[in-house]
C-alpha cells in the first residue's frame, strides 16, 4: 500500500523502526510524523493539504506542544470528520464513527486514570490479551501512546473515532465497574429527609464523571425512578429554575410537582442520568437523546432520556415504560363490548386501510396492539414500523424508525412490503410519501393500520387529502377511521375524594391514589366505518363537517357518547369530559 510505504520511509529517515503492517502505525511512525509535521518536509501529512508557510508557523501556535491535533484543524479549518477520514487514508489507521468496547478491554479501565483518558481522549475498545485496541480523537499525541503501553504492559493499536463518540466510550468504559442495567432494589420512597440526607452527602466536584459515580447521587437518582414508578409515572421532568430545582411527575397525562431538591443538585443529576443513558456528561450546550434499562426487582423499565440546554441549567424528561404493567387488551383500555365487535371484525379484513386518530399521548398505538392481538399472528405475517418501538408482542416483526441510517417511515414501509406481509401497522403516516405508500400497500393486498393526528374520525378524511393523497385512493382503500382520547378514571377506592388513612408523606390521603381523585385513565373512542354516502363526499373533496354530520345521521357514536356512557358507569366524571373533549 502506498501510504503505507511512505510512513515506513518516513520511519527509515529518523531511525525509527516501522510498525507491524498488522497493527497500523506504530509509536514510532507516529514520532516520524510528528517530526516531519514540526519540521520542513510535507510527505508525512500531504493527506492533509498542509502549506509549507502553514507547517512552518506550526510550532509558533498556542497548544502545539499539548494537542497539536485540535491547532491543526483549526489551521487548516477542516471539521473533524474529514480531518479523520484523510488522516485515516493517510496512515492506514481504520476509523469508526460509532466504536463500541468490548468487556475484553476492562484492563484498560481498570490501570488508565480515568482523568488521563478524559484529558488525551482515548479510550480502549478491545484486547486480545496481547495488543490492546484504542480509540483516539487526538491521534498525535506519541508519548501518551508510549504511557499506555508501559502502562497496559502491552502494544497499543489505534482507531480513529470522533470525540464525541471517545467521551462516550470513556464515560461507559469507567461506568462498566457497575452493570449496564442499574438495579434499584430496597429503595424507600423518597422525601424530603431522604433527599437533604443524599444532598449533604455529596461533595463539590468539578469532575462531572466523578460526580455523577458518587453513591449519594446514585441513591438520590435510583430514589427519584423508584418514587415516580411507585406512582405509575409516564415521565420525570427535572427542571431547574431560577431559584429552584422541581422534579415533577406525569401522572395519568397531569404533571405534578413531587419533589424540590436543593438547586445545587441539578447537575449531578442530570451527569448521573447522562451516564446511565450512554450521553456526553461534557455536553452541557446541545440538545441530547439516550436511553437505558433499569431493573426494579423482576421487572425492566425502559428510560428514553431527552435533555435540552435552558437558561438556568439542563432541562431532563424522562419517559418511563413498564413492559409489565402495559396492559394491550381491549378491555383494559375500556373499549365496549359493542365498540370491540366492530374493531375486531375490521382487523379481521385482509386488505384495505383503518387509521387511528388522535393527539400525542392519546393511546393510539395502545389501540393498535390490542386490536393485532386479535389477529391470528400464525397464519398471517404482522410486520410493523414504529418510531420508537414502544410495545414487544409475540409473533410479529417490528422495524425502528433511525433516520440517521436512513430508516425513516417510507423506506421501512418500502421495505416491509418486500417481506411478503398480511398486516402492516405504520406508526404514523406524517408525510405524502408514507402516506402513498399505505395506500398502495392497501390496494395491493394487505391490510394497513396507521395513526394519524387529527381531532376526530371525520376529519382524518380531509387530513389524508390535505398531504396528497387522491380522493378517489382513499374511497378504494379507507375502511374506517377511529378516534380517541384518554379519560382519568376515578379512584375506585376512594369514589373520587382523594382522602384516606394514609400515613407518612401521605397523610390523610387515599392510599391508591395519594389525593389525586383519581387512578388510572380509560379510552373513549369513536369508530367512522366507511359507507357509500361517506365514499360518494370524500370523492367530491366534502368539507370534515359535512362527512361529520352524514356519519352522525347514520348512527356514529361520537366520542362524547362514549364518554357519557363510562360516566353513567361511574368510571369517570364530568370534569374529565369538559377538560379533554371541550
């Protein structure tokens, strides 16, 4: 290979002795490089496009001698990514954008500082028990390599990696003396001594990775999670104020304020939760996702992090889902029997097209499992594409939305189809493109189920035209549209006056629902089976109030309906129905 020769004649020039071809560069290719890139010669990094008035002002820069790496790029205002990729096809040195360690390369952890490691960026990825795999985002820096050998007692072999993806590996590598899925176990809920007893426990650190593995924080977070699933919280927003820090609680689709720990606390916090999350505890000024598992005795919860950068600090919302308690039967979300006959009979067909309707959080993909448990999943190939794939159901083939891969709703749909399916379900139909699709998939043979955000069933007609979608297409292929809210459901213990026996932090409270009136939500719905009176004013592009009233007069329940009925059963109450459906 020609680059390789020429660092080997690099190498021959200083005495240096060349690397194994096996292993890339060696230390002291990396020496010959460096002195050539100090010097007057230009062969050692011709990949870079370097100017011999840029290379001989080099040394006179601040921070050539201690990172040499970062002063070029600026020099040359490269961005990081091509710098690697010339940098790689230079040397011969491989590069990974998403490099992922091994349990092989514990020993690197485990004899490397972990305040080293930050400050050079390196990281080890794997080892073979002889020659130790490292991933760099400074790559000359020679006599750290020199270190890390003496220190590892073996030979270094490097990759190249971007440094976001190097402060990763370093924060899970360090992270690995735990396990990967935190267990929470005998945790007492938390209150307020409980917190002021963890916030006097720990220390001031300006070492965020050292922060966020301190015991107290690691009790602090695991006594936040425990609290919020004691509580069946869907989500934990920890949101720093001016003078405060709230952590509130997304219970039944209402936040409420649950706890206010000292404002100090806010970063080793969200630094805990961006470890366990797999995010850069460095990056406290870009919007960050992660997620991770934790373990509360025999059940895995499932945590999807999002942080954003506020003016008084990161703002954390975590989104918690319990596989254990997600209930996907059509009873449990509340649909009657009546309303389950019609649904049942419609997933029952084998072509056409039923959507979903509703807000975000409205429980639409709930509806959709429920309804494909009722398919006979081993005579019918069910495939989905869902975008995060919330639900695990036996039998079936579920494909994640990734638009950095380029797995967005259409391709996955795109490709589905070639797998020879009978039922698709498509999460959601956003664009004209997955909207054609669905519609396409319907007329050739399968059966489609898709949600959509619209505000009612009658309006999920207008909604597919509004994108593109052919009048006469949706008359061929919409079998139905359904809508659908969720309704607190009131607390069955204490009829809806949230007071009790409860002791404690609870006192005086009912001890289901903790004062709240109510636990629990319940689903009203309304289903729009398509007629030929429907079909005849979608084909004449009818306004959603003219389909509205015609479906009304031909005996469709609307949602209120629905909900007047469950208030008759005692399930709910007045107020739910003027705050979700007025």
């Amino acid at each position: 290979m020609a680059q390789r020769s020429d660092i080997t004649r690099a190498s021959a020039k200083t005495g240096a002795v060349p690397a194994k071809p096996e292993t890339g560069p060696s230390l002291a290719d990396w020496q010959a490089i460096a002195a050539q890139f100090a010097g007057t010669g230009t062969n050692g990094l011709a990949g870079l496009e370097i100017k011999p008035e840029q290379l001989r002002s080099f040394p006179q820069l601040p921070g050539s001698d201690d990172e040499p790496w970062d002063v070029l790029l600026s020099m040359l205002a490269l961005d990081e990514h091509t710098a690697l990729e010339k940098l790689a096809r230079r040397t011969g040195l491989p590069l990974e954008i998403e490099p992922r360690f091994n349990e092989s390369a514990a020993r690197f952890y485990e004899v490397i500082p972990p305040n080293m490691a930050r400050e050079r960026l390196v990281a080890g990825l794997t080892s073979d028990g002889h020659v130790m795999t490292c991933a760099t985002a400074q790559p000359m820096q020679p006599a750290v390599f020199n270190i890390l050998e003496d220190r590892l007692g073996m030979p270094v072999r490097l990759v190249l990696a971007p440094r976001g993806a190097v402060v990763n590996l370093i924060n899970r590598g360090y992270e690995q003396k735990q396990d990967l899925v935190t267990e929470i176990v005998e945790e007492m809920p938390l209150d307020a001594a409980a917190i002021e007893s963890a916030a006097g426990s720990i220390r001031n650190s300006t070492d965020l990775l050292q922060l966020a593995r301190q015991t107290p924080v690691i009790r602090l977070v695991n006594m936040i999670l425990f609290e919020a699933l004691r509580r069946r919280a869907s989500d934990i927003h920890v949101h720093p104020m001016e003078n405060k820090l709230v952590i509130r609680l997304r219970i039944d689709g209402m936040l409420v304020d649950a706890f206010q720990p000292p404002l100090s606390l806010a970063p080793a916090i969200s630094s805990r939760l961006k470890v366990m999350t797999e995010l850069d505890i460095a990056n406290r000024h870009s919007p960050q996702d992660g997620h991770a598992t934790v373990r509360v005795g025999n059940r895995k919860i499932d945590i999807r992090l999002s942080v954003i950068p506020t003016v008084f600090g990161e703002r954390v919302v975590l989104r918690l889902l319990d596989q254990s308690q997600t209930r996907l039967s059509l009873d449990e979300v509340g649909m009657s029997k009546a309303m389950q006959g019609e649904f049942v009979e419609l997933v029952a067909r084998n072509t056409g097209m039923i959507l979903v309707t509703g807000p975000t959080g409205s429980g639409k993909t709930t509806t959709l499992y429920g309804g494909l448990g009722k398919i006979d999943r081993s005579a019918r190939n069910v495939m989905t594409i869902e975008d995060p794939v919330e639900y695990h159901l036996e039998g079936i083939s579920q494909t994640q939305v990734n638009v950095k891969r380029g797995v967005t709703f259409a391709a996955g749909l795109r490709a589905l189809l070639r797998q020879d399916p009978d039922v698709i379900l498509v999460g959601e139909i956003r664009d004209k493109e997955t909207g054609q699709l669905a519609v396409q998939a319907s007329l050739t043979g399968h059966l489609v189920l898709a949600t959509l955000h619209t505000n009612d069933a009658p309006t999920a007609i207008a909604r597919l035209i509004d994108i593109g979608i052919e009048p006469y297409l949706v008359t061929s292929t919409l079998l139905a549209a359904m809508a659908q809210r969720l309704l607190r459901r009131t607390c069955q213990v204490c009829k809806g006056t949230g007071e009790g026996n409860a002791t404690g932090f609870y006192a005086g409270k009912c001890e289901k629902c903790y004062g709240a009136r109510y636990f629990g939500r319940i689903a009203v719905y309304e289903i729009m089976k398509m007629n030929d009176d429907l079909r005849r004013l979608t084909a004449q592009n009818a306004d959603a109030v003219s389909i509205a009233d015609t479906a009304k007069r031909l005996g469709m329940r609307t949602m209120t309906d629905d909900a007047n009925d469950k208030v008759k059963l005692g399930l709910t109450d007045q107020s739910e129905i003027l705050r979700v459906l007025y």
